[in-house]
C-alpha cells in the first residue's frame, strides 16, 4: 500500500494535505493491475503496426515501474504496458506507456533508458517529461513531510478531486467550503436556525442570478458526495456502537414483559 496512491494523484497535486487525513482512516490499497483481453490485443495490434513501419518493437505487459524514484516514497510502484521501438531508418527510438500517465512515462524512460536512447514518447518529449517529473516531486516531498502531522489540516485544498477521499465526511476545510456556499459566510456553523440562502439573495443584481447559479450548480455534486460521505461514516459508527447479535428488544415488548413481572403474585414464603 503507497501513501501517495498513484490514481489520487491529481488530487494530492492540489490538495498536499489529503494522504494525511486518509492515513488516518486506514488508507486505500492501490488497485490490483489487470490487463483486459482486448486491451492487450490492442497493445499487439500497436506493436504490429510499429513493426510494419520497420522499427524493432518490445511489447512488455504490466511492467513493474519504480515511481518512487521520482515521488521520494520508498518501494512505491507502478504498473504500465510498454512499447519499445527502434527505427534503425530514422535512428529514433519511441516510447509508448499505457495508460499513457506523464509519471508511468518517465518511470519507464528512467528504467529502460540504460539500453535506449529515446527521442519520442506517446506523452510528451523526454525533456517534457522530466520537467513534469520535477513538479511531481516537488509536490510529492510536501505531501509526504505531512504524514501523521497534524499541520496536514493546514494544506486541505477544497476541489472536485474530494470526491472519493476516504476523509470527506470530516475534512474541515471542506466542511467549511460547503458550509459558506449553502449558508453564506455571516450565519455561523454553530447558529441553531441556518437558513440556506438562494442564488435571489445571493446576486447582488438580477442579472448576476444566472453567473450565481451556474456557480452553485457546478458545486451540488460535491455537496451531495460530502452528505454521502457524512451519512456512510454515521452508519458504520452505528453499526459499530451495534455489533450483530446485539439486537435491542423492541420497547412495546419490554413494556409487556415489565407489566407482567408486576402483575405476577409474589411466590409464597416458605418457613424453614
């Protein structure tokens, strides 16, 4: 299991603070590489094609690529199909990744470049590539010196990419996002009578209502997977409080049961 999940990585891009506040919900394994019968056909029908432009190909599938080379996390791994081609005609030699990723790129550039000398790649130049490397690094070493830090909580960034973090249900910078664009930022979250406020009251003229609703419009699916999220983690609390077996005898029964005992002639006394 990576900190830095390589399909979250759009999201502790922006959000350096996101792995942190997962960890502490038990992180998320990396999922486990497939490569689908048509998707390797395919990936044969591409190394064919190079072939036949007179290039000599090397199709390795799932190739396993040290990422942790480039995001500083120890035994980090990725996977990716790999396209080798050298054109002995033009002398170049081309690179292809699948999913064609700029960190997958550059994980096989930096692995295979021993034995090739690459001019091309299906992502971008190499010098593109490594110029995207260093960005991913650079954002991949603050993301990693927040591990198990509580300064994490200062470098939650709000965006689309909450969808699907683990800790969306009690992340306060989102909580407080969402809490500004339904309530506005003058009603507390502690006031007991917020009144969610309308793009009408909102616009500061009638003209502005459309702007203002497409504003709001663009954040409904984030506000519906924050009150998911809230709903799921209040049910695993519950039934965590409820282990099976534990079932509570309905208050009717209890009732019953209780006017019986009561009701029920003392046993007699018996001398001894």
């Amino acid at each position: 299991m990576s900190y830095l999940r390589l399909l979250d990585l759009p999201a502790w891009r922006a959000c350096p603070g996101r792995p942190a506040l997962e960890e502490s919900e038990g992180g998320r394994p990396e999922d486990v590489p497939v490569l689908p019968a048509p998707r390797r056909a395919e990936l044969e029908a591409r190394a064919s094609a190079l072939q036949a432009q007179g290039a000599a190909v090397d199709f390795i599938p799932l190739a396993s690529l040290n990422v942790g080379e480039i995001t500083g996390e120890r035994g980090a791994v990725g996977f990716a199909s790999v396209l080798l081609a050298d054109s002995t005609e033009s002398g170049k030699t081309r690179l292809e990744v699948y999913p064609p990723e700029p960190i997958l790129a550059l994980a096989a550039l930096l692995k295979y470049q021993i034995l090739h000398d690459f001019t091309e790649t299906n992502v971008g130049t190499p010098e593109e590539l490594y110029v995207e490397g260093a960005k991913i690094t650079e954002a991949a070493a603050l993301s990693l010196s927040l591990s198990a830090s509580i300064t994490a909580l200062d470098h939650l960034v709000p965006g689309p990419y909450c969808q699907g973090c683990l800790a969306m249900y009690r992340c306060p910078a989102l909580t407080e996002d969402i809490h500004k664009e339904v309530f506005g930022e003058l009603q507390a979250p502690d006031e007991p009578d917020l009144v969610a406020l309308p793009a009408a009251q909102r616009a500061l003229e009638p003209a502005d209502v459309p702007a203002v609703l497409k504003r709001a419009m663009a954040k409904v699916p984030l506000i519906e997977a924050w009150c998911a999220s809230v709903r799921a983690a209040a049910r695993l609390k519950h039934v965590k409080a409820s282990p099976p077996g534990a079932a509570r005898t309905p208050k009717r029964k209890r009732r019953r049961k209780a006017k019986a005992r009561a009701s029920a002639p003392a046993a007699p006394k018996t001398d001894t």
